[in-house]
C-alpha cells in the first residue's frame, strides 16, 4: 500500500516516525515522507521519498529560536507554554494541512500516519470523512488525554491521592484553562474556520487523541497514569533503535562491566545550555572512582560542553544507543519522552531533571512507575545529582522495577502491532468504499 507520514520537524518527533518508517518499508509498503528541510538527508537515507513542508511550517530544531524569537525572552511558565502552542503549532496548521492535500494529489496515500502534534491533520480529521484516507496518529509524548483527578496536563502533577489534592489540582487546572487552553483554543478555531471546519471545544493536545481514527502510543501501559482511555488508543511499545546512524566510539572497550556506566543526556531540543544538566552532573561524579559517566551532547559539538571534562568522563556528539544502552546501569536526562521510553525498554532506572516542553509530566511518570528519581528542577546540584544516581545504583527497588517495566516492553510485539493497526484501518476502508460502491450501483439499476 502506500503511506504517507508526517512528523513535526522535531528530531524527537522525527526518530520514532523513520523508525516506523523501517517497520512499514520492511512489509514491503511504498512510502512518502513530510517533514522539514532540516532532515531531507536523514529521510532520503532511510531510502524513502521526501517532501518539505511548506515555508510557513517549516524551521530547523536546531535554531527554533531564529523562527519564534519570543520564545527566548518569555519566562519558563504558562504564558511561554501559551505562546509556545500558538505560534509553534497553531499557526502551523493551514500550511501543514496544504502541504499533505500537495502531497495527495501527487502520491494517493492508503493511510496517513503522523505524529501527535503535527495538527494540520485537524482538518482532514474534522470534514467529510469520504474525502481522506484514514489517519493514524503516533503518541511521540505522555498521552494527551484529560485525567480522572482533574489535574491539567504539562505541569507534572503526580496523580492526586487525597480529596485536598483534587480540590488544589481543579483550581490550578481553571488556571491553566484562563491561561493556555482557551486562548490557544480561540486561535485554533480561527485558524479552523479559515479552512472550513470546525470548531472544537476539546483542548488543542486533546484533539488528535479523540479525532484520530487510531492512536499509537509509543509505550507501555504501565508508564501511564490510570484512567480511561478511549479505544482508539494502542499501547505499542517502543519502535526499534534505528542501527548504524553512528559508529562505537574508540574509547567502546572501557565499557567492560568493571565499573557502572552512567548516561547523560539532555536530548536534542533542551541542549542549547549544558549547564542545566550536563555540567552539574560531571562535577557531582568527578569523584566517584567505580562510574564511569558518558555524555552525549545531542548532536551539538563536544567543545560546548563547558568546564573540565573529569577524568571519569567520556563525551560524544552522537553514539550508537543499540550498543550503549544494554551496557548503561542509570540514564541521567531532562526526559525527553522517546530516551525514557528506549531506557525503561532495556531494563534501565532514571534519574530525571526537566521541566520544559513535556518533559515535566514525563518525568512525574518515573517518579510515579517507580523506575526513578524525578528532581522536578531545571537546575538540579551536583549534590542532588549525586545523592540521586547513588540512590539509584545501591538500591535495587529501581532496578528491580525497571527490569519489569522491561518485560512489559518485550511482551509488546511492536512491529506486529504497528502492522495490525495500520492493515485493519485501511482494511475497514477498502471494505466500507466498497460498500458505498455496491450501494451507489443498486441505486443506479433501480433508476435504469
């Protein structure tokens, strides 16, 4: 069949869409992939065809900033969130949505399948339904989905426990209506009522949970907080490390098991200040003579990392995870969704420091599964650190529950389930046009 995917121009969007990508390309299916110039050579590497968003939705993730300017002088909070979902994501949308209706006219996709925030499938979603293919959206982040406790999500609220916590959860979550939702909803609608639809009353994240006609949640059950979930959604685990991007570096050998091997990472995004994480974590294990730390820079340059490399420490631009990460005893990260996920698979406790983008409520899940040591801080101290990879590397509770969050990841077939879905929705399409068919020709002899 053939496929359209869409990924925002994200590398933690992009990473788990090529890696579908592989699963539906190995079954033998033609593929066309939409997403930003920035990644035309990674996309075109995959061996499939690439189309660039149209210039309105398009911006490189290593310089978000040069294209959403006010994003680098608005404080960490609700207000940058606002501005953050509007201009990044809504104002995105009439191109995004052009830019897949080119593509169609060009390449009939059977299914599109895009990640959970490219939300230029809204409009598709909210017409006529006899003028799309189906749609399957990736959960690239924490479900978005309203909670039982009434907490709103992107604050990193741990589940209430008490009738006080649910009560203080309801006022902070009217405040992040008055502040995020229904601003970014008025401007989501208009942008909606331009192309035609519309409008929706759900807010913006939940919108592409509810519309599409599957959800793939890239991970397990066990990593979400309980509450009712709509059918549409899928736990599939998490899609396969692409092999090979990068070679072992040569210092490969030191990882011998003669000492625990500690991964830092800020991810691709929240890498532009290696202070946040990365430094205050070199300092608080300089002196810790059985770790060895290895750090990651995310693409960015070694020599960005500021201060002395302790010696200890081994760094690199980019490394091959399907060799580090089944000989990594911590991973040290602000939380990016898609590294949590590929650790908790290989068996691996966290220790978590994030408060942007999602990476508050992910984080509020390790903490939550037990896999972890959340420090719900942007800034964390190199004692905190400390404290917390000691904690985690001498009590085995950690270990023990991210070995069973492990075997929950290797009892999901993901490349079986990816396939499923994607043959039973088009499947159910092909076996609905061709029912409208026969119904269309009936009529017709009845009028003959």
């Amino acid at each position: 069949m053939k496929i359209l995917i869409a990924s925002t121009p994200a590398t933690g969007h992009l990473n788990p869409m090529l890696a579908i990508t592989q699963i539906l390309r190995g079954d033998g299916h033609e593929i066309a992939f939409l997403t930003g110039t920035a990644f035309r050579a990674r996309v075109e590497a995959s061996g499939v065809k690439f189309f660039p968003l149209p210039e309105d939705a398009d911006f490189d993730p290593n310089d978000v900033f040069s294209r959403f300017p006010e994003l680098k002088t608005i404080p960490p909070g609700l207000e940058w969130f606002r501005v953050a979902c509007e201009r990044i994501f809504v104002d995105a949308i009439p191109a995004q949505h052009q830019g897949l209706l080119q593509i169609l006219r060009q390449f009939p996709a059977d299914i599109i399948v895009a990640d959970d925030m490219l939300f230029g499938v809204l409009p598709m979603l909210l017409g006529p339904r006899s003028q799309r293919p189906p749609i399957a959206l990736c959960g690239t982040s924490f479900l978005h989905w309203a909670r039982e406790d009434g907490a709103p999500n992107f604050l990193g609220l741990p589940p209430a426990k008490t009738d006080e916590e649910r009560d203080h959860y309801a006022a902070m979550a009217r405040d992040f209506d008055a502040a995020v939702d229904q601003p970014v909803s008025m401007r989501l609608n208009r942008a909606l009522k331009s192309l035609g639809v519309g409008p929706i009353a759900m807010p913006l994240f939940h919108s592409v949970v509810a519309l599409g006609d599957a959800y793939l949640q890239l991970s397990v059950p066990s990593f979400e907080f309980p509450r009712e979930i709509p059918p549409s959604v899928h736990f599939v685990g998490t899609p396969p490390i692409i092999a090979n991007q990068v070679p072992p570096p040569p210092w490969a050998e030191e990882l011998d098991g003669s000492r625990k091997v500690v991964l830092v990472t800020q991810g691709t995004v929240a890498n532009h200040n290696f202070n946040l994480l990365v430094a205050p974590t070199l300092a608080a294990l300089a002196d810790e003579e059985d770790i060895l730390v290895i750090v990651t820079a995310g693409g960015r340059p070694i020599d960005t990392i500021p201060g002395k490399i302790p010696s200890n420490a081994r760094i690199a631009s980019y490394l091959p995870f399907e060799w580090l990460l089944p000989n990594v005893d911590v991973l040290v990260t602000n939380g990016g969704y898609g590294s949590v996920n590929q650790a908790m698979s290989f068996g691996i406790p966290l220790v978590t420091a994030g408060l942007t983008e999602d990476k508050a409520d992910v984080n509020a899940r390790v903490a939550w599964s037990g896999v972890g040591i959340n420090l719900a801080t942007n800034e964390p101290t190199p004692k905190a650190l400390r404290d917390a990879v000691r904690t985690v590397l001498d009590q085995s509770r950690f270990q023990s529950r991210a070995s069973q969050i492990a075997d929950e990841f290797a009892g999901i077939d993901t490349r079986a389930e990816i396939l499923r879905v994607i043959g039973e929705l088009v499947a159910d399409e092909s076996s609905h046009t061709g029912a409208m068919a026969a119904t269309r020709g009936r009529r017709a002899e009845r009028r003959a």
